[in-house]
C-alpha cells in the first residue's frame, strides 16, 4: 500500500480526546523518506497530533479521498451525488462545525436525487400556492379590523423567542431582514415578510406553517427541553 502525497487518511486505531482534533490525517513526507500523518486540524508539521507510518501500521491508514481526483462544492450540490461520489469532511482548523463538502470530479449528479429534489420544490411550492389561497380568502372574507390586537400580541411574543435564539437585540423592529429560530441542527423556522417557513437542511425542504404551527412547535420544543 502506498500513501499518498494528496490523500486525506483516517485510522480507526486512533482515537484521541480534547479540542483541536479532526482525526483525518494529511501525510507530510519528510527528506528522510518518513512520513508523518498530521491531525487536518493543523495546516502544519509541527503539531503534536502526528503519527509515523510505519510498514507495521501502514494498512491501518485509509484514503477517505484524493484532493486530485475532488473538487469542493456547497451543501446543496453535495447532497444530489450519490454517497460513493461525494465526501463531507473535517480537514481545516474549522473543525467538523465547519465541515467542507466535496465531489468527485468525473461523476454526475444521481438523477433519483435530483428527481427527489424537484418533487420536493414542486410540493413546496403547491403548499405554499394553497396557503397563499387560503389566506386571499380569510382576507376576501374578513370583516374590518381583521388584524387584532390578540394576534400582534401573539405574534410579539412569538418573534421574542426568535430573538433569542438568534441574537437579535429584542428593540429590533421587524423590517426587511429575517429571523429564524433553530428547533434541531437541521431543522430551523425563519420569519420574513410576515411569512413562517419550516426549513429541513438534510431533505432540503421548506414549507410556509401557521402561526398556530409555530407556537406549537416552541411549546414542544420548551417542554423537551425542561424534561431533558
């Protein structure tokens, strides 16, 4: 087995505790003719995250991918490969919070996923179509004075949890920018232009929700979290 000069490693031998640790592996060769495999959380040798390969471990060492044979892209072009083509990574200081996302350069995207994806966008956009319907009508229908103080306050109160969560200063008046509220990691609802959107980053689906829906899903999210 040979290690490559622009491979990135992992060894399911080595596991290692605290900060600062990506535990992928970049080989630096030295003049010598050893090598060293260095924690990718460190641009440098220098670290003391390294490791000498050895003929007794070499086979321990894995190529997760070639930086030749890849080319980094974003998120939502990564997940319409298919798992073999695509590699989602720590390999910088920024950590698996940060991870970067990377595609073969010789293959396509997978035409189920990309199937998937615009029956997903279709049935977004035909729930939003009858929402949007469905409110024309409310409104066609309403009497005057249909915005009430109970739904502002409502509302009020709503967007207050929002601004906590993403850090908005609670003075802030609502203008063109947004809020957003993370229920989960993937999972996030965002406000903008008076309209609430469920976000799911992994299916990469959003649809419009109720304020109902939102104050219900914050009073789930409260009651988990005070019994967790």
């Amino acid at each position: 087995m040979d290690i490559l000069k622009t491979g990135l490693y992992k060894n399911k031998k080595i596991r290692t505790d605290g900060w600062c640790k990506n535990e992928t592996y970049i080989p630096h060769f030295r003049n010598d003719g050893t090598i060293f495999m260095v924690d990718s959380y460190w641009s440098g040798s220098g670290s003391d995250e390294k490791y000498e390969v050895t003929k007794d471990n070499i086979n321990d060492w894995e190529l997760i991918m070639d930086y030749e044979k890849v080319k980094r892209t974003y998120f939502d072009d990564y997940i319409l490969y298919d798992e073999e083509d695509r590699f989602s990574v720590a390999d910088d200081s920024g950590g698996w919070s940060y991870r970067k996302y990377y595609i073969l350069k010789d293959k396509q995207k997978s035409k189920e996923k990309v199937m998937r994806f615009y029956k997903n966008e279709l049935k977004s956009a035909k729930e939003n179509v009858k929402y949007y319907e469905n409110k024309i009508k409310e409104l066609s229908e309403a009497k005057k004075g249909w915005w009430t103080v109970n739904r502002q306050q409502r509302l009020d109160k709503v967007l207050s949890k929002f601004d906590e969560q993403s850090g908005y200063d609670s003075s802030n008046k609502i203008t063109s920018y947004g809020f957003n509220l993370y229920l989960f990691d993937d999972v996030h609802i965002d406000y903008y232009n008076g309209i609430f959107k469920l976000y799911n980053s992994n299916s990469n689906e959003n649809i419009v929700i109720s304020l109902d829906t939102v104050e219900s899903l914050i009073k789930d999210l409260e009651e988990w979290y005070t019994l967790n």
